[in-house]
C-alpha cells in the first residue's frame, strides 16, 4: 500500500473542503507546521474571524474563480462533507479543476466507521469488509470510490479515514451535562470508541507525511466503552448528577437516535497506528475528558451552577 514506508516533507499548502470542528483543528495543527491552509464553507461571512482563509462552496453556484486558483496551488486536499446519495457532492463541484491541478499529490477523505454493518460488539479493523446496508454507510462507500477513483486516475496518494464518535473542545459529554442535552441511553453490551479530535488531526498529518496508494486508516482511542460509562464519568468529573436512564429502544426516542444505537463494534486500530508511526495523545476517554475539564480549569471558565 505504502509508497514510501519514511515520513517525507509535508504539502507545503493544503485545502480542506468543508472547513468545520474538526478541519478547524486540523487547519491550527498545520499552520503551526509552516503550513498554508485554506478551506471551503457555505458561507464564508458568517465564519469565525480566525485568520483562516474561506473560499465560498455551495452547490446552487458555480466554484469562484479564486477556489479553482487554490486548488492548482494546493499540494493536497482533504474533504470532511458530508456525502449524499450520489456520493461526495464537494467532488462533484471540484472534479474538473481537481483532475488537471498540477500540484496536487495526496487527497484524503473523511469517512465514518458506519460503512461497516453491526458486529454485535465484534471487532473491525483495515482488513474487515465494509458491508454497510444502511443509507448512511453505502453513501459513505460511494464517496470513498470517488475520492480514490481520481487518485488512481491522477496517479496520487489517498487516504480515506474511517472514523468513530469525535470528541474535543466544543464538543464533549462535559458540555451536553452542562447544558442539560446528555442523553443517558442504555442498550445492555453496547460499547463505542471514540476519537479525540486533536488526535484526528495528529493522524491525518501522519498520513500527509506517509503517502500511500490507497490508503486505509481507522484510527480509534484503546477503550470501547459503554455510553453511560463516558457520561458518567463526565458527570464525576465536573459535579453534574446523570440524567434519567432511558432505553435505547424506548418508543419516546428518535428513529435517528435508535439507530445509533443498533449498531455496536470494536475498532482496532494497530494497523493504523503501525502505518503512519501514529498514536493517540488520548488513550482512552478518561485521559480526553480529564483535559478538557482542566482546559476550562486554565482558562478561567467556570462550569454552570447546575454542576455544582
């Protein structure tokens, strides 16, 4: 898989489509590395007043001119858009301009671990077949195709990344405590890994610098580990009492949530870890939370009075 097997230079200008949470981290990482990062938003005039430059991508509209200009300057880039039924309509937009942009050299894409089917808490890794029957992970599948179809058709490096829940700053069991949104769901057995999301940016930079053809990487903390486990131990950690315990399969739940909870599987993510010289600042949830808890601390933020 691997065309090179040592760390090489990283693109000196990178592109992210769909510039949101977590390509918002990804982009701080790489800026600090010397890196010139641009990104692509529905709406540049309502994004943060961060610095970061924001090119306009909608799909009632053509690509402005300067977007095209970025991606012949852009050594790589990478999509976190969400797909739809077609696939990946970012790529779709882009497609013409990325297929004759004469820097690029790697693109990577952003998928989801729901590409695979229940394993009633069986353990998935690079090598387990994705079987998805549900809309969500065909979709994802089908914009995975497309990203690799134009790497193999440029003759460039990909990475597709198939990721768990995300967590970080913003967005944390913490917070949804604080702000009365934890749903403390139980469904006997289920357990999930988790990612935190500086941890997403340190192995999507790790893959920059390992080009591969077609590269495959799941990335996960070490811990599967049940929900109520995660909430309460957010809840501990910040004062907070636990919600009421609602069944995963409660009628008063929403399809989409019910859902969510029918799916139960153990990631192993050695052979990521092994490819890309990769591993988590975050081992497990406890080590997330217990930053993001002393993050607040540091910075004065004080968690709301119902926590106390």
């Amino acid at each position: 898989m691997s065309l090179t097997s040592q760390a090489t230079a990283l693109p000196s200008r990178v592109l992210i489509l769909g510039l949101g949470w977590s390509g918002c981290v990804l982009a701080t990482h790489l800026q600090a590395l010397g890196v010139r990062v641009a990104g692509t938003v529905r709406d540049p005039s309502s994004a943060p007043d961060d610095g970061l430059l924001r090119h306009q991508l909608r799909a009632d509209a053509p690509p402005p001119s300067a977007l095209l200009d970025e991606i012949a300057q852009a050594e790589a880039v990478l999509c976190s858009v969400p797909p739809d039924a077609e696939g990946d309509p970012a790529l779709r937009l882009l497609l013409l301009a990325l297929q004759v942009s004469p820097a690029l050299r790697w693109v990577g894409y952003l998928s989801s671990t729901s590409v695979y089917a229940d394993r009633a808490g069986g353990w998935i890794d690079e090598r387990s077949e994705a079987d998805a029957t549900e809309a969500a992970g065909v979709q994802r599948l089908r914009a995975e195709a497309q990203w690799r179809a134009l790497a193999e058709e440029r003759g460039i490096a990909s990475a597709v990344f198939r990721l768990p829940g995300l967590y970080g700053p913003g967005r944390n069991a913490l917070l949804q405590l604080a702000e009365g949104r934890a749903r403390h769901v139980i469904r006997p057995g289920l357990v999930f890994n988790r990612l935190h999301v500086q941890d997403l940016a340190t192995v999507l930079i790790a893959a920059m610098q390992r080009p591969a053809r077609q590269g495959l990487y799941l990335p996960s903390d070490d811990e599967p580990a049940p929900p109520q486990d995660v909430l309460a131990y957010a809840a501990q950690l910040g004062g907070f009492a636990m919600p009421p315990a609602v069944a995963w399969d409660d009628p008063a739940l929403s399809p989409t949530l019910r859902r969510f909870y029918e799916s139960n599987k153990r990631i192993d993510s050695r052979g990521t870890r092994a490819a890309l010289g990769w591993a988590p600042r975050f081992p497990t949830y406890r080590e997330g939370l217990t930053d993001l808890a002393a993050s607040l601390a540091r910075h004065g933020t004080a968690l709301p009075d119902s926590s106390l």
